[in-house]
C-alpha cells in the first residue's frame, strides 16, 4: 500500500511539473541563465569601472628610511638654513628618516574616459540584449522540445491502436489458417507488420529520451510527460529584436573612435600632497644647538596637463578604431538581412502548417473510415493482406503527418518569437 501511495505521489509530482508555465519558471532559475545574468552584471560593472576614473584617488602612504648620511627631510631655502643655524635649532637633516602622508588627484578633464564611459554602456546595453535574446532562444528551445515530445507521444499512441488493430484481425486470420481458410503466408504477413511496428516504438523511446535530456538540461526538471500547449496572446512583429545586440555593438564601435581621437586631446588634472617627516640624530649646528629629533610638515598642490604633440600610434588606433566600426556595421547589415528573410520564411511557414494541420485532420478522419470498411472487406475475402495492410499504413501516415504538422507549428512560433523578442510565457500557456 505504501508502495502504490509512494507511486501516485510520484507520478502527480511529475505531472505538475509539466506545464509550460512551471517549465519556463524553472528554466529562469536554471545555472544556464544565471550565468547569462551574470555576464551582463560583469558588463555593468566595467561601466563602473570607467566611471570610477574619474572620481578623486585618495592615498595614504608612510616609510621608514635609514641613510649613511644626513639627508634632507624636505627642501629648505638658504635663508631658512642661516635663521635655523643663528638660533642654534636642528637642521631638517637626519640619518633616519620616518614619513608619513596622503595624497590626493583629480582627474579635471580627460576626454578619453567619457568616450570610454559611453563604449561600456554600450557593451552593457548589448550584453544586456544578448542575455535577453539567450533566454527567449531557451524558451524557444524548450517549446520546441515539448512539442517534439508531444508528437512523439502522439505518434507513440497510434502505433499501439494500429498494433492493436492488426493484432485483431491477426487473431482472427489465424483462426482461419488453423481451419485451412487461409494459406500459412497470411499469418506471415500481419507477424512482419507488427514487427515493424515495435521497431518503429523503439525508435520513438530513443528520440523520446534526447527530448526529454534537453528539457532536463534546461530546466533541470524530469517531467512524466509532456506539457499541454495553447496560444494565449500574439505575436507582436513590428521590430526585429535579435539584432539588438549587433545594434548595441555597433555603438560601442562608434565610441571607440572617440576614444581614440581623444588620445590626441590635452589631459588635465589637479593634484595635493601632505608629508609630516620625522628625523632621528639631526645634524645640530651652533653653539647652543640641542635636540634628539627633528619633525617637519612639507606640503603642495597644483594643476597640470600633458598633451602629445606627435604620436603616430594614436593616428594608427583611430584607424583601426574606424575598420572595426565598418566590420560591425557590414555585420550588422548582413545580420538584420538573414535574419528578415529567416522571419518572412517563418510567417509563411506558420499559414501553411495551420493549413496543414487542418488538411491533415480531415484525412485522418477519413482514412478511419476507410479503414473500417477495409477491415469489412478483408474478413469478407474481398481484399487482400497486402491491401488491408496498406489502409493501416495510410493512417499511420496520416496521423504522423497531423502529429507534425503539430510540432512544427510550435516549433516555428517559437522560433519567430525570438525574433521579435516576444516573451513566451506571454504567447503560450
């Protein structure tokens, strides 16, 4: 009894896993996302990193030195030493020497870095597209995959109904060799057609397991069985989304120039210091001269700039700068092309197999019908194995053409969501 409760929890754990809702939350919160989450989070970060540039830089700094002759603790004029040296006081000299301050730059104007500032928050904007166009690819993939699994299964039910099918009139055909109604070849017949038809099942299980891998890589889920689809909204296909990334890149290509012309701009910034130094067995002078250390504060501050006058790389980088740009820009024109033409194929391919679906209902409908009054003619003597064999056939066919007409209609939606960067938790449910 616990063994049978244990199973029912089992399989209803499985099931409410399969919908699609539950598979796409699942496939948000797998690793293959978040890594992608935490790419565009690095890109954000060297948007910072350029900014950061240009906020003051703040340091401490402190040593100890020891020299093998009196050296100066900080500059002193002449008419300081001579005051110093009248009053008998301590000249700023000493052996050994401790320092201890902080200095402070401010980057004042650099044009390079808002050229740079502005090419990062271009690369975040496109590792941003591309983390977005990475999940809507998964979506796509994973719809694909569970209709893949749904027309497996599909296919997977009719081969049994067709088997069960032949397994009835295989019985009955059996009866009627025993009673010499029938030749031996008869009985052969429908045994090679059921053959068939468990190496067709076979082949299903193996390509059932690689759908289901996908949905486990994707989600990390291992759901019983397929989850139901069903439109819930449009498409909106007004703009493509898939070359936003390109898009993004291409700006960031542009600012790379600027930033290479900047090279050649002035750079300019301010600048202060403050060192307190203490200096142990000063060199004393006059007669009155007394002290064991000696402790002096030197401090300043200041604006400058540098600018090159001559500096060919500079030119060769806003060169190449300018070639990266145009590959960019022919790749994003080759980009937005293949992918117009993939989305014109895509809204055709959608009308036809709606069509198809439609086409291929009615024939299964029919070719039941045409089975059922086969299987009266075959029992009546009036056709063959062969021709009874044959209507079994079709309708396999024209169940498996229904099945994929199915899948690919699912398929090819999710693929021209993607496009247009439709979410499809939005679409389908």
């Amino acid at each position: 009894m616990r063994r049978t409760i244990a199973l029912i929890a089992l399989v209803a754990a499985g099931a409410e896993a399969t919908t699609m809702e539950q598979l796409f939350r699942a496939l948000k919160k797998h690793p293959v996302t978040q890594m992608d989450r935490m790419q565009e989070q690095a890109a954000r970060l060297g948007v910072w990193q350029v900014r950061e540039k240009l906020l003051p830089t703040i340091t401490l700094f402190g040593n100890a030195e020891h020299y093998n002759s009196p050296t100066n603790l900080r500059p002193m004029s002449p008419a300081e030493s001579t005051r110093l040296a009248t009053e008998g006081k301590p000249l700023p000299f000493a052996t050994t020497i401790e320092r201890i301050g902080a200095k402070v730059t401010i980057p004042l104007y650099v044009r390079e870095l808002y050229a740079l500032g502005r090419k990062a928050e271009a690369m975040a904007m496109s590792a941003r597209a591309k983390k977005r166009l990475k999940i809507l690819q998964n979506e796509a993939m994973l719809l694909g995959a569970d209709a893949r699994w749904r027309y497996l299964e599909a296919l997977d039910r009719a081969l049994r109904a067709r088997r069960r099918s032949i397994e009835k009139v295989l019985a009955d055909t059996r009866l009627k060799v025993q009673s010499g109604r029938a030749p031996g070849v008869a009985q052969t017949k429908m045994e090679v057609a059921l053959d068939r038809l468990e190496i067709a099942r076979d082949a299903l299980e193996a390509k059932k397991a690689q759908v289901l891998g996908t949905i486990e890589a994707l989600t990390g889920l291992r759901p019983a069985a397929p989850a139901p689809i069903r439109r819930r909204g449009s498409l909106q296909t007004k703009q493509l989304f898939a070359t936003r990334p390109v898009e993004w890149l291409l700006e960031a290509k542009a600012h790379e120039i600027e930033a290479a012309k900047s090279k050649l701009y002035p750079v300019v910034g301010a600048s202060a210091s403050w060192t307190e130094s203490y200096g142990q067995n000063p060199v004393l002078m006059g007669p009155h001269a007394s002290g064991d250390h000696v402790h002096r504060g030197y401090g300043s501050y200041g604006i400058g700039f540098t600018m090159p006058i001559f500096d060919k790389s500079a030119y060769t980088g806003i060169e190449k700068a300018r070639v990266e740009w145009m590959k960019e820009r022919y790749r994003l024109a080759k980009t937005r092309q293949e992918l117009t033409a993939q989305a014109r194929v895509l809204r055709r391919t959608l009308k036809l197999q709606r069509r198809s679906r439609d086409l291929a209902a009615r024939s299964v409908a029919k070719e039941k019908k045409l089975l059922r009054y086969a299987k009266v003619a075959f029992d009546t003597g009036r056709m063959s194995e062969e021709e009874y064999l044959r209507y079994e056939e079709s309708l396999l066919q024209s169940q498996s053409a229904l099945y994929e007409a199915e899948a690919g209609y699912w398929q090819s939606l999710g693929e021209l969501a993607v496009l247009y960067g439709n979410d499809l938790e939005k679409v389908v449910r």
